[in-house]
C-alpha cells in the first residue's frame, strides 16, 4: 500500500511539472534587442528596494510571445522563463509584444538581465 501511495505521489509531481512546462515560455537572449536592456529604480518612494528592467523584443521573439499569448486563454496563469528568472503572469488578452517591463527585487532584476545577456 505504501509503495502504491509512493508512486502515485511522484506520477501527480510529474504530471504538475509537465503541465507548468506547457505554460512555460522561454525567452532567449536572441528574442531580445541587446542594446535596449535598460535598469533603473521606479519613482515610488525613496525606501523602495525594487527594480525596473526593460526592454525591447526582436520582430522573432516577439512573434514568439504573442502566439504563445494567443495559444492561452484569457486569465491563465503563464510563466515566463530567462536563465534563471521564472515570472508567473495572467494572460490579458490579445497584444503585440514588441516592448515591455517588470518592477522586480534586485536580485530576480540581477537574474533576469544576466538570462537576457546570455551570461546565465
């Protein structure tokens, strides 16, 4: 009995792990315009910790989100993968991807530039 509540334990892991790759979209150092990579601090207080990356998607990896998006419906949660930056977003809605942001900690800010950078 113990092994048959074991297995079942890993085969539910397994099928979780698979189900989070299908909604995975991984983002290349190639799906992004180098030179447009911009870290900054948002004006939100004078305490605040976090960061802001920008940036701006080749016509390639642009295409690339937007079917991703269009093959997800709207209000599912998708993750967005970089090296090791892992962002967990809802699907909004058909859009043209061609420039965007995220308001981070410093240390996901630090992953997600050196996945864009290629430097994992």
């Amino acid at each position: 009995m113990r092994t048959i509540i074991i297995i079942t334990a890993f085969f539910v892991a397994s099928l979780s792990a698979q189900a989070q790759l299908a909604n995975t979209i991984i983002i290349s150092s190639n799906d992004v315009v180098r030179n447009s990579i911009w870290v900054g601090h948002p004006r939100l207080g004078t305490n605040d910790t976090r960061v802001v990356v920008k940036l701006a998607f080749t016509e390639t990896g642009a295409k690339h989100l937007e079917e991703f998006c269009q093959s997800h419906t709207v209000g599912d949660k998708v993750f967005l993968q970089c090296g090791d930056f892992v962002h967990a977003f809802p699907i909004n809605g058909p859009k043209i991807y061609p420039r965007t942001g995220f308001i981070l900690s410093a240390q996901d800010a630090e992953a997600l530039v050196a996945g864009l950078r290629g430097e994992e």
